[in-house]
C-alpha cells in the first residue's frame, strides 16, 4: 500500500498586494491622461459655435442671392445669440420664424453653447452699435455674393479655452475659421 499524500489545497484568485499594485498602476496612469482627455474636448463647444456662426454666414449669403436682396449677420449685445434676417426695416424687430419655412424670407435666431461668446474685432476706435432689438450689425451679405464689409472678423470665446477667428472676406463673401493662437486679430487681408 502506498502512503496517502496530503492533497493540497491550491487557491485561485489574487493576493492583496497584487490588487493594490494594479490599483496603484492604474490610478497612476489616469492621473497622467485625464489632463490629455479634457484638453480633446476642451475647445468643442468653441468649435460648435464657430462652426454655427460661419453655417448661418452662409445661410444669409445663400438667401441674399436667391432672393435678390441684402441679408444681414448680427450678434445679440451680450454675444451670445447670432441673427439672420434681410436688412430692410421692416425685419429688424421681426420674431425669427423656422428656418425650415418656404413661405417668407430667412429671419433665423441661435443660441451659441453654453458659456460661449460670440465678440467683433472691430479697426480701431470704432466701436459696435445695437439696433433697437438689441442686436450688432457684423456682416451684411449683398444678392451678389459679396458682402458689404471689406472683412468681418468675429472671435468665439470660452473662458479657459483658446479662441477662434471667424474671418468673412468682403469680396468674395468667403469665410474661413481658424485658431486664435495661429491667427492676428487686427489688420484687413484674411
């Protein structure tokens, strides 16, 4: 007869110091990448509103040449609203109807994200003017393509962000969206 071995016992699992070794990996590396992740979304709601300012830029020209008059562009005093509607009296205190109507001219209003500001870069010493509705003339857009204004520069803002440049070149109603850090705010070429 042979001997009985004692039959061992073999656990499956992890030891304590092994769970808290990976702990301590993987609280490191996420306090080495959460700054990087933040800074991925940090300038969206920027880019949202430069891209909303410089689609409803396009709206205005687009309706001023179907319909053979002047659309204008403005912002709300505190900058945080954009406007199309034709520029003609009548259209300036008009309430904005759905974009999507067929049956009268283009008055659109649109609230930019939160937290973001829409601000002119005017030439020096002048300074923005509110109409009676309380909106900024930035940019009028003619039935020809072309805008009014040799060059319109707006600059959409968040607090701890940087900032971009929307450029609206008069000649040829073409506009561009760019970083504020690559781009100078004042001077009139694009």
């Amino acid at each position: 007869m042979t001997a009985a071995r004692p039959r061992r016992c073999r656990r499956s699992g992890y030891t304590l110091l092994e769970l808290l070794a990976v702990i301590a990996i993987l609280v490191t590396l996420g306090g080495l990448l959460a700054p990087t992740f933040r800074a991925l979304g940090g300038d969206s709601k920027v880019k949202a509103g430069a891209d909303l300012v410089r689609g409803r830029i396009a709206d205005a020209k687009a309706s001023a040449m179907k319909e053979g008059r002047a659309y204008r562009v403005a912002i709300s005093a505190d900058g945080t609203r954009v406007r199309v509607s034709p520029d003609e009296v009548a259209y300036m205190l008009a309430p904005a109807a759905d974009d999507d109507d067929d049956l009268g001219p283009l008055v659109v209003e649109d609230d930019l994200p939160d937290g973001v500001t829409l601000a002119p870069q005017l030439g020096d010493g002048a300074q923005s003017v509110a109409d009676q509705g309380g909106w900024v003339r930035v940019l009028t857009c003619l039935p020809d393509g072309t805008c009014r204004e040799d060059v319109a520069i707006l600059e959409v803002r968040e607090p701890g962000t940087h900032s971009m440049i929307v450029r609206v070149r008069g000649l040829t109603g073409a506009s561009t969206v760019t970083s504020a850090a690559t781009s100078p705010l004042k001077g009139a070429n694009p």
